[in-house]
C-alpha cells in the first residue's frame, strides 16, 4: 500500500476530530519517524503508524474513543485494500 | 448537560454579558441609575460568576476522570480544575459581601485565592503542551517556538510597562499596589504558554477538538484582558467601568466552562 494513501485515509477519518492540517501533519510526522518517506509502506510500519496515531488521539478524545476512530482507519484501509 | 441545557447556558451568559455592557454603556437609565439596581446586578454578576466557575471546574474535573491513568493529558485537566476551584475560592470569600452590602472589597480573602490560581492554570497549559509534544504532534521548530515566546515576551513587557506604571505609583495601600502589580504580571506569564497553544489550536482548525481550545483560549485571554483593565483602571480609579469587568469576567469563565463541556462531550461520545 502507498504511504501516501494511508496519509489520505487517515486524515479522512480523522480530521472531524483534530482537523485537517493537524491529521496530515501528524500522520506525516510519523511517517518520518518510522522512515516511511513516500513509496510502499509495509505491514509492520503500517501497525507502528496506526499505534502512533491513536496514542496521539488519545491524549484528546480518550482511549476507548481514540481506539474507535483507528478501528474505523482500520476499516477504510482495508476497504481500499478490497476494492483495488 | 444535554444539548438543550447546553444552549440555555449559552443564552444566560449573552444575556448577561449583554446587560452588564448595557449598564457600562447607559449607567445613568432609569434602569440601572438607583443604588438599589446597582446593588442587584453586582449580586447578579456575583451568582453567574459562581455558577460558571463552579460548573467549569467540575465539568474540567469530569474530563480528567473520564481518562486513564496514563493519559499525559489528565494532569493537565486535574490541574485547570484545580485552578478554577481556587478560583471559585476567591469568588465565594468577596460573593456574601457583593449579595449582602453591594461592595466588592479589593484586597480581600479572596485575593489569596485568586493568586493561587495562576499557578495551577500555568502548570496545566506547560502539561498540555508536554502532552502534545510527546504525542507527537507538530509543535513548530524550536526556532518557531522562541520566536513566538519572545514575540510574545515582547508585547507582554510593553503591556506591563503601561498598564503597571500608574498601577505601581498609585497612593493606595502596599497590599493593594502589590495585587495590582501581581495580578497583569502573572497574566502577561500565563499568556507565554497560551501563545504556544495557540498555535496548536489554529492547526486544529474548526473541528471538534479545535472548537474545545477555541474556547478553553479564548476564555483565557478574555480572563488575562479583565484581569489587566481590573488592575489599570482600580489603579487609575476608574469605578464606573465595573459593568465592562462583569461582562468580561463572566464572558471568560462561560468560555471556559463551554471548552470544558465541549471536551467533556468529546470524552463521552
């Protein structure tokens, strides 16, 4: 999957909550982090990706709400994954 | 509080602040003219005033319960509610004289109270910022940070400089001229940390946790702004614009408690 879509959906499915310039920097700030600089992005980065992101929602919303919010990234992932 | 009761709130604090900038602007109706009607609405202002704060720092003190232990972010809520208890300390030691006589004392008890609130506001919004860095999320390069510190910096020491120059050589007692030189100096400190959330709370844009710093600062800055003329104008003696102290007291502490509920709201959904 690219990095760049996982990005996409992620702010998507984020930014109701934290908007979509604080959604795509993150995202993309943790990207760096994990050395995930545009191209392929693999499984165990993407779970590392997705940890970071909900550690960091969790601080606004709360643990279950944040856990919430990810499982629906989660979801929209994988229904990408499905319909290409 | 559901979305109803949520909406009335809003209604009596625009009412209020809408009636005490009614009574700066035409003290002499027929109205607000009377010792008796004055009376009245410092007992008003007085009441709201207490509502607000009381709800604020419970409401700040649900959020902090409503996350985990290790959440970075409960200290911070615990310390804001901890802050707006003091807070509504000092305003429960000057409410019996404002409902009893219509005099608000200054300095009073209260005073202690209020001071003792800067403390804790300050430490929430340095753990706030603590908490969002550490989640990773984009605080600016510390080139930007200091840019705004100082910018910041900058601004505060002119402000102090004109608001305490008549404050600091004015004829009343020691204790009076030391709350009125405190109180603008821990506003303009408090306000260094506010600035850096501020700029998280740009990026946050209109959703909804943008919409909860929104007026979490908003309520701060207006709390810094009365503050500031609070301490000017008893400097200067400037009795006749208590209306415009209420109406930013009360605007400030509604903005809070509303930040507060908002992220409240949040935690449940």
């Amino acid at each position: 999957m690219l990095a760049s879509e996982v990005v996409q959906v992620m702010v998507r499915v984020i930014s109701p909550y934290i908007g979509d310039t604080m959604s795509r920097a993150a995202a993309e700030a943790h990207c760096q982090k994990l050395g995930v600089f545009g191209g392929l992005i693999n499984d165990e980065q993407l779970e590392a990706l997705l940890g970071k992101v909900g550690a960091g929602l969790n601080i606004f919303l709360g643990r279950e709400k944040a856990a919430n919010v990810m499982a629906e990234v989660r979801r929209e992932l994988r229904t990408g994954a499905v319909a290409r | 509080m559901s979305g109803f009761g949520g909406r009335a709130a809003v209604a009596v604090v625009l009412a209020a602040v809408l009636l005490f900038l009614a009574w700066g602007l035409a003290p002499e109706a027929a109205v607000f003219r009377d010792a008796q009607s004055q009376h009245a609405l410092l007992a008003l202002a007085a009441l709201v005033k207490l509502a607000l704060l009381l709800a604020g720092a419970l409401v700040a003190f649900a959020c902090r319960d409503r996350l985990d232990e290790g959440n970075p972010a409960r200290p911070a809520w615990a310390l804001l509610a901890a802050g707006l208890f003091a807070t509504l300390a000092g305003q429960l030691s000057l409410a019996p004289y404002q409902l009893v006589s219509g005099q608000s004392p200054f300095p009073s008890v209260g005073d202690l109270y209020y001071v003792l609130s800067y403390p804790f506001f300050i430490a929430a919004f340095l753990v706030f910022l603590r908490a969002y860095r550490e989640a990773g999320f984009p605080m600016g390069s510390a080139a930007e940070r200091v840019g705004i510190v100082a910018g910041v910096g900058v601004i505060a020491v002119v402000l102090a400089v004109v608001i305490l120059r008549p404050v600091a050589a004015g004829g009343e007692d020691l204790l009076e001229r030391i709350l009125n030189v405190a109180y603008p100096v821990l506003d303009l400190v408090l306000l260094l940390p506010l600035a850096l959330l501020l700029r998280i709370a740009l990026r946050l844009g209109t959703s909804r946790v943008g919409l909860v710093w929104g007026e979490l600062l908003a309520g701060f800055v207006f709390l810094c702004l009365s503050d500031m003329l609070f301490a000017y104008l008893t400097a200067l003696g400037q009795q006749h614009v208590d209306p415009y102290l209420h109406a930013c007291y009360v605007l400030a502490y509604g903005l809070v408690a509303g930040g507060a509920l908002q992220q409240l709201r949040l935690l449940k959904a």
